[in-house]
C-alpha cells in the first residue's frame, strides 16, 4: 500500500493511474476511507496551493492536479459514510459569482446529499439573483454558498442582500465556506452557519434544521 505521502505526489504530479491503484489498494489494506481522502486528497491539494502561492505550479499543473483528485474522489464517493449524520431538507448551493473554484463545494454537496440532503448545484460563478430566484423555486430550507478567493467572499453578502430583495431570506438558512471564510466573517456577513469542512457541514446543517423544526 502507498503511504499518504506517495498519494499526495500522485496527485500534485497528476498521476492518475497510479492514485487510482493506490486507493484501491489502501481500501483492500482496511484504510477509512474518510482518512485517505484528508491525508491524501485533501492535503495534496494544500500542497498544491502552497507550491502555486510560491510561483512553483502553474494553473495548467494545478487543473491537473485538481482533475485527478476528482478521479480518486470518484473512488471514494460511496464510501464516505455519514453514519447517524442522516438530516433530510433541501439545499441550493453554488460558488459565488468570479469564483471558479469547485473541488470543494462538490465534496459538500456529494456528502449533503449521501446525508438525506436534496441538492441543487448550481456550479461555478453564480449571481447572486440566480441564487435567489432558485431558492424562491424550489422553496429550500438552505442555500450554501462557496468562495475560495479572497477576492469574491464580498459576493456572499451580495447574495444574502439579492435572497433579501427576493424575498426569501426568512425563509432560508445561509451557510458558508470556503478556505479563506471564517466563523467571523459568517458572522459579520449575517450568515446562519459557517463550516470548515464537508463533515461540519452536515453537522451544522442537522444543528440549524434542528433548531428551526
Ligand atoms: C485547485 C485550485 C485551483 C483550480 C480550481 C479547479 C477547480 N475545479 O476547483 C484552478 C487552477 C482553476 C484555480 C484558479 C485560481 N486560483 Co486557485 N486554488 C486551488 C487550490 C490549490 C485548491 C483548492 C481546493 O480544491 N482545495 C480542496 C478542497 C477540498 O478544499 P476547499 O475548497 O477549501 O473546500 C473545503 C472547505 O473549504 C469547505 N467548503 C468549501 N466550500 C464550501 C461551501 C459551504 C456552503 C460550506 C459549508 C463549506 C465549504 O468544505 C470543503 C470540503 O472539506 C487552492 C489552495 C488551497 N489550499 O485552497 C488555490 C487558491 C484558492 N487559488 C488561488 C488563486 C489566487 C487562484 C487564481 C486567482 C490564480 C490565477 N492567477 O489565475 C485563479 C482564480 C480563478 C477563479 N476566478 O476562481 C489562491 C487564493 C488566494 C486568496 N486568498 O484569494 C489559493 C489559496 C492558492 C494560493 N495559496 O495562492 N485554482
């Protein structure tokens, strides 16, 4: 079996092949599946942006890196057990408006939805009024909004402001995340929930859906 280590090269360097077998054989060696995707997956790609900040990757490299780890999140899919984290209700999510980023808004959406969650992804790059007129169609009980640059966080609360103007911020609770989003900025934002991750997600979901029911 690979070490973490050699998982996280096989990803940085896109090595598709040999992350695929890698996976599979760190399952047939009983590794949690939740564990190869934090130790390898995830930490590759916090590999990866501390080797584009230092000028050491370039965007073709990073895509590249950022397609094979979708490929082994593919692997893993249905093994990412929610466990007793079962919450029903449905969620909008999308990343903000300028934002291209969506490795992580399809982790949360992938376990939202593995968790009772009705999804809609409304991808990368959404307008704020395209959030809103979709949270107004389908009546949601969420909206979960993704940013990865510190460049487009202003479109969270721009989007908060178009749910306003459409009517619909009573009757939706707003979470958000993203790498450079924190628990402060939900906060100053008037976000309902932040999470740092997929898992907190659900659970802050199940905690907001709890206390609103
Ligand atoms: C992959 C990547 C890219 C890929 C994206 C491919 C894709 N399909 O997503 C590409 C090459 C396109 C890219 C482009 C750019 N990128 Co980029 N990119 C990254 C990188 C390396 C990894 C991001 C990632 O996928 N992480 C893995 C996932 C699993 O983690 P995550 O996204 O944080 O998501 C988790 C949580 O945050 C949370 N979460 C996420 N969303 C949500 C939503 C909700 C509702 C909730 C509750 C939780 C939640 O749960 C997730 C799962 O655990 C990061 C570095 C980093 N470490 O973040 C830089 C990074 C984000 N990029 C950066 C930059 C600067 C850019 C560019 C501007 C570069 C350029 N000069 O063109 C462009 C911008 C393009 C645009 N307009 O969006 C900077 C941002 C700096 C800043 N603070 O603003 C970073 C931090 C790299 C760096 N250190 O310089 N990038």
């Amino acid at each position: 079996m690979p070490s973490y280590d050699e998982i996280k090269v096989y990803v940085e360097t896109g090595q598709k092949d040999a992350l695929l077998a890698g996976i599979h054989a760190a399952l047939d060696q009983g590794q949690p599946a939740q564990e190869i995707l934090q130790e390898g997956l995830i930490a590759a790609m916090d590999v990866v942006g501390a080797k584009m900040e230092a000028e050491e990757m370039f965007i073709p490299e990073v895509l590249r890196a950022a397609k094979t780890m979708e490929a082994g999140l593919e692997v893993l899919r249905p093994l990412l057990a929610v466990g007793d984290m079962k919450v029903s209700g449905t969620i909008v999510i999308g990343t903000v408006k300028g934002d291209l980023h969506d490795i992580g808004k399809n982790l949360v959406a992938m376990l939202l939805s593995s968790a009772g969650f009705q999804v809609t992804d409304l991808g990368i790059n959404v307008e704020p009024a395209a959030f809103a007129a979709k949270v107004k169609e389908t009546g949601a009980d969420f909206v979960g909004l993704s940013a990865l640059l510190t460049t487009t966080m202003p479109m969270m609360p721009a989007t908060i402001s178009a749910l306003a103007d459409a009517g619909v911020r009573g009757q939706v609770r707003v979470l958000v995340g993203g790498a450079p989003v924190t628990q402060s900025w939900a906060d100053e934002i008037g976000a309902d929930g932040y999470a740092s991750d997929a898992g907190a997600a659900i659970k802050i979901a199940k905690e907001l859906g709890a206390l609103a029911g």
